[in-house]
C-alpha cells in the first residue's frame, strides 16, 4: 500500500507545482504539505462517487483553505473526476478551476471557500444534516493550522462537541508557516491538541507525511463513537521540494519553470497513478416525511400583532408543510419567534447559541445537502456573520436568514440591538432577495415564496406589534410593492416599508385633514425593487417621492428607490429621504422615530416643505462634514 | 469587610431592581448575579478616579455583557459618581443611561457593549496599550457565560495568551442561564478552566458569591506574572430573591411592582452604601517620543505604483511623525503592506493573525486609550467584523481601517477574496467616512487627513500596479473631488474611482478620439460625497451622469452619487451605473474588468448609448428576476 499511496502523494505534489507555474500564481507549498493527507483520504478512506456527486451517501470533503485546492484538483485528476488539460487550465478565465474552489462553476466541490475559518462550521452542517436524515455518510474538513486563529473555528469545534458529531473529522494541517509568518503555535501539537479536547473533541496528533500513521488515525476517527474527531498533521509547507520545504517566504508563490522542473525531479517525475475512491453503500430509504398542504397563518385585519411573531407562525407552518426545512436560531428564539418551529419540530431545530458566524456555515452545510435552512437572531448580530453570508452566496447555497429586532423602534435597549445597517449589508450581497414586511399576513405570505428562492434571502421583522394591513387573502409578489393609498391629486408619493409604513399612513390621514393628496407605497420588496410603480408614481404625483426608514441613510430602501430611476432612459426625480441620521439612544419606540425625523409628523413636514416651490439649489448642499455625527440625545 | 461588603451588594441588587422596575424594562436577574464580583472588585481591587475618568493610570473595566449595565450604574451610584435620581432615568428618552453603556453619552465608559462577546477582546487592546506605554494599569472585563459561544471571545483569549497579558483579567459571571434556555457549558466550571488553559491562560474557578472567595481569586490574579487570569465565578442568575434566583424565564425582564417590593425587603431594604474607590498612583512620565513633521512619500507621476503599497509608505511616515500611531495586521502585512510600518515600528505594530474580529476590537481598545489605530487586511476579510466596526463606532471610537485587494481587478484568487460589498458595508457605519483613492501620491494624502478625523475611516486600496496620476503636490480635501477632465462641449459625466478611474481614462481617450468629450471625475471621497462637484457636472454635460465601480452595484460609488442628487432642491440626471453584477471568477485583472463590464470599452459603449437620443422609458425596466445571478465565466 505505501508504495501506491507514496506514488500518489508524489503525483498530488508534482500536479500542484505543475498547474500553479502553468498559471503563474497560486500556493504550490500549501497543497505539497497536505498531499500525503488528500492521499490517504481519497485511496483509502473517502467513500464518493465521482460520477455521482451529489449521491446523499457521499461523504463529503471541505477544503477549509481553499488556497491549496491544487492538491484537490490534482486529486479530482486522479481520481479520474477532471483530465491533465483541465487541471493545467487553473485559474485561468473560463476554467471551473478557480483560484479558491467554486461549486457555482465547478460541482465536485459543495462550497466556496478561501476565507479562511469557515470549513468546519459547514463540517458542522453537514454532520447535523447526516443525523438527521439518518445517513451514514462522514465529513471531513481539511484546515489549515493559520485558520484556527478564527474564533469562527471554536465556535464549530465549540457546536460539534455539544453535538457529539462523531461523523466529523477535522483534519489540521499544522505546516507552521502562514503567510507572512509563523502561526502562533508553530508546530505546538499538544496546544493544538488540548484546545480540540477542551472543546470536547478526541484530538491525536500524527506525521503528516507518514502514510502508515496517517491511515491509522483515519481509522481510529471512524472508530470512535460519541465524539468527532480532529486529527492535527504535523507537516512541512512544500513538503518534498527540499528547496522550499519548511522554508519561509514561499507562501502563494509559484515556482519559476526551472524551480519546478528541479522539484518535479526531486520527487520522482511526471506519473500518472489513478485514484479508485471507493464508492458509498447504495442509499438507504431516507423515511423522511412526504410534504403536506401549507396553511399559512392568517391574521385579521386591525388585529395588532409583530411581524416577528407572524414569521415565527409562518415558519412553524412551512415546517409543517415541508420535512426539508430546519431552523437555526443564535439563543434568541424567544425573541425572533422561532421558538413556534422549535417547539413543533424540535428534532429539525437547531440551538446554535450566541454564535452567529457558525449559525450561519451551518445552515450553509445543511443547505447544500439539500435543506431549506432558515436562520434568525436580532438583525443587528446578522452583522457578525457577513463574511460568511458572502460566502454563503459564492457558494452557491439557499440560506433564509431572518433578522429581528431592526431599527430604532425597538425603543429602550438602545443602538447596539438595533440594526441600522442590516439592509445595506443584504442588498450588497450578490443574488440576494430582500423583504422588510409591515404587516403579519405580508410576512407569511412572503415567506412562503422566500422558500422557492434561490441564494440568499433576508426577511427584516420588527419587534413592535403593529395593525394588521391586508386581508390573509393578499398576495405579495417579490418584485412587488404595494400602492396603498393613491389619488389623482396626488402631490408627491410617500414610500415607507415595515415599521415606517405605519408612520406614512398616519402622515396620510393628516396631510388628508390638511387637503394634501399624497400616494402611499409599500415598498416590501427591497430587492428587487417595483421600478416599474414607482416610476409610475413619479409621474404621477409631480415628481416628487419621499422615503422614510427606520436604517442608516445609506444602502437602505432610500438607495433602493433610487436604483429604480437609473438606467439610460431613466431620470431621476425628486427624492428626499428621511432616514436615520444620528446615533440613537434608549426611549421609547415612538420617542426615538421622532428624535429620528422618521414619524408620521416628520413626513407630514418634508411633505409639506417638498411641495412648495422650492427653487433648485445647486450651489450648497447643507451636509455635514466628515465625521461628524451627533447623538439625537445630546 | 464582608459586611460592608456584603451590604454593598446587597444595594446593588437592590438598586438594579429599582431602576428597572420603574424602567419597565432591563436585565435585573443578570445584573443580581453579578453583583457580588462588581461589589468587591470596585471596593478592593478597582484603582480608578471618577473625578478623573481618561486618566492614564485608571484601571479599565469593561462590561462585556452589557445588558448587565443596571449593576454598573448602580455602583457609579455608590461610588458617587451618579445620584440616584440619575439612576432611576435608567432607560429614559435622554438619559445617560441608556438600555446597554454607551460611551457617547456616558464617558464614565471607555465603550458601547451590548452585542456579545467583544469586551475581552477590547480588554486585550487596552492591555497591550498599557504595556506599550509601560502603564502599571490592569483590565478587568466582566463577561457572561453565554458569550464565550462567541468565537470572538476565543480570538481575544488566544491573543491574550500569546501576549501573555498579565495585567488583564477575563471574570466569567457562570450563571447557567442564557436568554431562552440553559447556556451549552451550565455550571460545568472545569469546561471553561480547560478553554481558558488551553489558550495560554491562568484560569481559576470560584463561587461568585463568597465574597471572600472572590476577593482571593482577585488578588491571586494580580500576582500572576507572564499569563492572563481568567476567573470563573459559579453565579445564580437572579440572587437575592429566591422566586427568580437560578429559575429560566427571567432574562430581560424586570420585576413588577410588587415582586420588587419583595425582593428588596428579602435583600434587608433600600440603603445607602458608599465606595470608596482607590485612586491610582500618580502618572508616571510616559516616556513617549515627542511627535515629528510628517514627511509622507512621494511619487512621479507616471510611475506605476500600487494604492496599497502607498498605504504602507503612508503608514510607516505617520509612525514615524506621531508616536501615537499603532498598526493591526490579521497576518497579511506583506499584502497589505502594513509592513513597512512593522519593519520601523515593531513595538508599535500588532500582529493580530488571521483574526479580523479580535483585531478590531483590539484597535478599539487602543483607540478609546488614545491611540491612532490602523487595522488592516484584504477589504474581503473586513466583513468578518462588520459587527465589531459596527459597535466601534457605537464606542465613539476612531479607528482607521484599510482594505485592500478590492474588487476584480484582483485577477486569479477569485471571487472569495474580492471585496464587492466593502463600500456598502463601511458607508452604512454611523459617521463613517470612506474614500477610494486611485494613485500612490493621493493615498498617501488621504490618510494623513484620516488621521485627524474622528470615528470610523475606511480607506479602500487596490491589488495591482496603477499609474501616478497626481503630483506629490496636490491636495485631496475628504469630501472632494478631482475633474480630471472637462470641456464646454461634455456631453456626460464619467464617475470612477480607485482601479475604474483609470478605465475611465481610458475610454476619455478613446471617446476623444471619435469626436465625443466628456468629463472624468475622480470620486475618491465616497463619503461624504462632493454634492457640489457633482451636481455642477450634471448641469454642464447635459444631465447625463454614468458611474463605474469594482464592486456590486448596491451601497457603492453609484449609491454614493445618487446621494448627491436627492434632497428637495436638486436637479436631477440621468444616472447609469457600471458595476459588477455577476459573479466573477479567475483571470487576469484586465479580462475580469471587461468581463464585469467595467472596463474602458464597456465605458465607451455606456457613454455612446447614453448619449443617443433614448427616448425616456417609463413603463419597463429590464431588470432581472429575484435570486438569479449569473457566473460571468458561463
């Protein structure tokens, strides 16, 4: 066995250096220190069909540091997956071998990944995923030794060892040298290997180029029962290249052509050794549940009620409806309703903890097998987790996050629970979906289309109860808005969403007293956005449009509506925002949509300013200058 | 001493109950267990000056679990710093003491906490800056049981370790309760001690209710030499009132009338204890250099330089010229090159490794401390801390940020390590300012003025070479422009900036070349915005404005402009934006810009468009469908 598997291991080692210089970048060293690891694992231990990829019984394969996909990709090519002009096409435009693995292009591999930290926590996913539908299939998630100084690792070591994931394996390839120095633990196996226990993980610590004792841990992780297992490599960065082999400065560094010939000779030469990776055991019948009918809640209308809690109810009855729906909640599901789920189906919800980064991996890994992943907690702490929603949406997943608790109107726990920020962040995630309900029918009736999306969606709820708008019997389309209150003496058109719609509607009804005709527009569907209503509403009502929201002025619904007035045929029209604009304090949710210019009287005023004949200025503009931003307390 | 003791923290559970009973709102039982570590640490071990709050030599303490806050004011209460009618505005539309701490209002705090797991890592800035400037002062973070979910935490415990912070000391208040449910670790004390261990800490476990016990847990923490000291304190959530004391479904709520009537009759009735606080010892000189004219780098024009080479040269010149500067790297300075601060400055630059978070906060420790903090690493990898920059400037903190490899223009590593979402990411940060700049001399500029700005900076870098545009002369006001080319015959404006301003001279070439002019603004302010600038240029090219950017199309440059277009007075253009829309994939620099439709052709063919007679088109929009994305290489 060692002689093939060296055999391999060599060719692993020769591939990476040969596509690397082919393309003339990319990290030679750090797939030379994990060949002996990828070998072991493919000939003898990794159980995948390659004609199959997404076959349920797979076991799957994470490359936490992506970086060093040369060695995957020269596994792919030796497991007969991808052929030699493929593999030399590396990074190069149009290959599906990208510079970091890419499932959108390439469907071998489940996940982007390439920011670092994130590998296990999709470990974690997919583990879950395997328990739950009662499949044998294991996780191995190779890392580097760089990475584990990303808390996000410790919160997937933290959540694999409260789930006791002995169908998880993580692989710490410990070469001791990052980028551009020393990890902080060099080759400290016992740190390593006390911090995995501490965590409640059985750790061994084995050579990483000794093919014996590598299959030995292999088989020692799939023996043991009860908790998973992390396996910490000691290895050398361009490991069988004497001239770069545990030697700094070769981090993401091709070898030049001469370099790579003499390292190609050193390990022995050009070979072309096949992988036979062992095919999994034929699915087993998954007993899941069949899909039923959805009865969405309904809620009369005037009833008060928080659209948190109707995308609780909403999602308890998509649970219901559909066996491939879990729920991930960050310890708040008390607040973002979740708890309706959780309480139903207890064995499809997830308590992930105060942990959102692997909340959110987590669902990625469960997502990608096949799950319709909904994942709350206060929209503010969404924030935590933005790389790895980014990367959730490189990855080519289905991930619905829910993000309670937005804005101002929270009232008293002040700005740190409160997101400002959520839908700039949401919007500028690539292929996303964005809807801020104001009302409960809306949110369930929303949510059951999110479920049909594909990426990333987001559903901002408030924490205040507010009335019931709509009849149960409304439909909401994404894309959409609503026009609520229109004439055709319509002075300017007012676009709220979520809390703020509220406000518009009572600024209607006074501006109304006041004989002013306003359009009213429910912009629920933040991205995308109506463009087609509301350029009608431009039109209609002077030219004229105010938006009001409960976020920062930047990225939210207010740059929303104007993306609606871009484009070479498109013009602007007159738009002022109200939005927040100064750093919130505690008071009471009415109190602090004042101090915040974003109430009904706010609207009333801008309304009333807006349609009087202001001449155009063009020479001031009034903002204030860099930096400063005031306290609406102070 | 254990009476007063005893007494004291009594009053202070007495007085958590008070205020948020008649807050009607707050954290009562998650204050209550605290209580008795707060007690003792401000009566014996606590060396601080409330009159003299900044002073150098005061120890820090910060309140990780923020929502504990009513157990702080009530012991600035005691301490006499605040009365008790102050105290009893907990809450209050205007009050100081808002729902968490909140340093904007209340300087008695160093920062904004309330999302968890941040104070330790905070804690470890301000005990690397007292080291740094060899100050005898100690950190104290209070911290929940809850929030060591947080991989946050664990950044900041490996940090400390591997500084071997001895004057900084984590206090775990291990109440067993979190939110919604019991926290993953309950009372297991032995699971925490192995964490902190594990990460290089001294760690002891406590009852956090012997004030004895605690008061020796303390002192033994103060004569550790060369570790950290985390102590864990047994705790009930809710003690002193046994109808809550360690019962679930007490979090977050305050007592009614008549239950805190009880408690505090339980608790020996309302008093009035006072704390002594101890004072620190005198300032000692601090020894600091004395600042130098700042001599920033210089470039000829037309030399290729990169932005984010000109960052480093920057940065070691502002090292060199104040001795207030220090620099956080997450171990990518040689990309960076924050290194060549590091190489001058070695004292003062910090090697944070691969944890962004961690790094972050760690800046805002140094910065509420008066140090001028840079933090940088790839712009991509900054979203791993959106909620620490977030709380930052909640802080009231300034620190200053840099991000480089922004955008496609990075070529082969691919779409995991290209910013597309960082401007909309840093312009929805409250009081933000962000630019962009496009050539070495203007990088350099701009950050000697970020230096003197308050709050958050965002400087956005880029990967590869560009040419110099400026001389080393020229002045780049933050919230101005640059028209780097203009004619009375422009018949549109070209917006860009960073690596697209040179496509757009490009395309300026080439448009010339066929007769068309057209204006080129280079918008390397991005926040706050030149209105001004702007709105002249629409005026005098015939309304027509087209902006191009290397980043997705919401929350960037084209949101930026638009900005400049809202507002009742404004004239309004037309408005085509040039973004990345789809995902992009490897290649090289110029074949990703083309591929994303943002290079110099696609600007020409834009402008060309643009500039025919389109008639306006009010009805349809071309926009696609929710959720789909295409993958620019397919």
């Amino acid at each position: 066995m060692a002689d093939t598997l060296a055999d391999l291991a060599a060719q692993l080692r020769i591939d990476s250096i040969r596509c690397t210089t082919a393309a003339g970048s990319g990290h030679p060293s750090s797939s030379m220190s994990a060949a002996d690891i990828v070998a072991v694992l493919f000939q003898k231990h990794l159980r995948f069909d390659f004609q199959q990829p997404k076959a349920p019984n797979n076991d799957r394969f994470v490359l936490s540091k992506g970086h060093a996909c040369p060695v995957l990709y020269s596994a792919f090519k030796a497991a007969g997956a991808i052929d030699d002009t493929e593999l030399m096409t590396l990074r190069q435009f149009g290959s599906r071998l990208e510079g970091h693995p890419n499932p959108h292009v390439l469907p071998l591999v489940d996940v982007a990944t390439g920011s670092l930290g994130q590998g296990l926590a999709i470990g974690v996913g997919m583990a879950l995923a395997a328990r739950l539908d009662r499949l044998p299939f294991r996780t191995y998630v190779l890392m580097g030794d760089s990475e584990t100084a990303e808390g996000s690792v410790w919160e997937a070591f933290d959540k694999a060892g409260h789930y006791q994931l002995d169908n998880l394996c993580a692989l710490i390839d410990m070469n001791r040298l990052g980028q551009s120095t020393e990890t902080e633990l060099g080759w400290d196996a016992d740190a390593y290997l006390a911090r995995a226990r501490a965590f409640g993980w059985h750790a061994v610590a084995v050579d990483g180029h000794d093919l014996e004792a590598i299959d030995r841990a292999f088989t020692e992780a799939q023996g043991k029962r009860g908790q998973p297992t992390c396996i910490v490599f000691k290895t050398q960065k361009g490991q069988g290249y004497s001239l770069i082999a545990n030697q700094p400065g070769w981090h993401g560094k091709p070898l030049p052509e001469d370099k790579a010939k003499e390292a190609i000779q050193e390990l022995g030469g050009e070979r072309d050794v096949r992988i036979q990776v062992k095919k999994p055991d034929a699915m087993r019948p998954s007993g899941q549940d069949a899909a039923s009918a959805l009865k969405l809640p309904m809620y009369e209308v005037g009833q008060k009620e928080a659209t948190r809690k109707a995308y609780g109810d909403a999602l308890l009855a998509l649970g219901t409806a559909r066996p491939d729906v879990v729920a991930l909640d960050a310890e708040v599901s008390n607040s973002t309703y979740s708890q309706e789920f959780k309480k139903a189906h207890p064995q499809r919800y997830f308590e992930m903890y105060i942990a959102e980064q692997n909340m959110v991996s987590t669902a990625v890994g469960m997502a990608v097998l096949g799950k319709r992943a909904f994942v709350s907690t206060f929209a503010a702490f969404l924030s935590r987790a933005y790389d790895q929603i980014r990367m959730a949406a490189l990855s080519n997943a289905t991930v619905h996050l829910c993000g309670s608790h937005a804005g101002v109107s929270i009232g008293e726990d002040g700005p740190s629970q409160m997101a400002l920020e959520d839908l700039a962040m949401m919007r500028a995630v690539g292929g996303s979906t964005v809807v801020y309900p104001s009302d409960a029918n809306q949110t369930a009736k929303l949510l059951a289309q999110l479920v049909e999306c594909q990426g990333i969606t987001y559903l901002r709820s408030t924490r205040e109860k507010t009335p019931v708008l709509y009849p149960a019997s409304e439909e909401f389309p994404i894309g959409g808005c609503k026009v609520l209150r229109q004439s055709d003496q319509d002075v300017a058109t007012v676009v709220g969403a979520g809390i703020t719609l509220h406000e518009a509607l009572k600024a209607y009804a006074l501006l109304k007293e006041d004989g002013v005709q306003v359009r009213v527009i429910d912009l629920y569907s933040v991205k995308p956005v109506d463009v087609k209503t509301l350029r009608k509403a431009a039109r209609e009502t002077q030219g004229r449009i105010l938006v009001v929201e409960d976020h920062w002025s930047e990225g939210g619904l207010g740059d929303a509506v104007l993306e609606a007035f871009t484009g070479e045929r498109a013009r602007l029209p007159t738009v002022v925002r109200l939005a927040v604009k100064k750093l919130p304090g505690s008071g009471k949710p009415d109190e602090l949509l004042s101090a915040a210019g974003i109430d009904a009287e706010h609207i009333v005023d801008s309304v009333t300013s807006l349609v009087e004949d202001s001449p155009l200025d063009t020479e001031s503009d009034g903002r204030p200058e860099a930096g400063t931003w005031g306290h609406t307390n102070a």
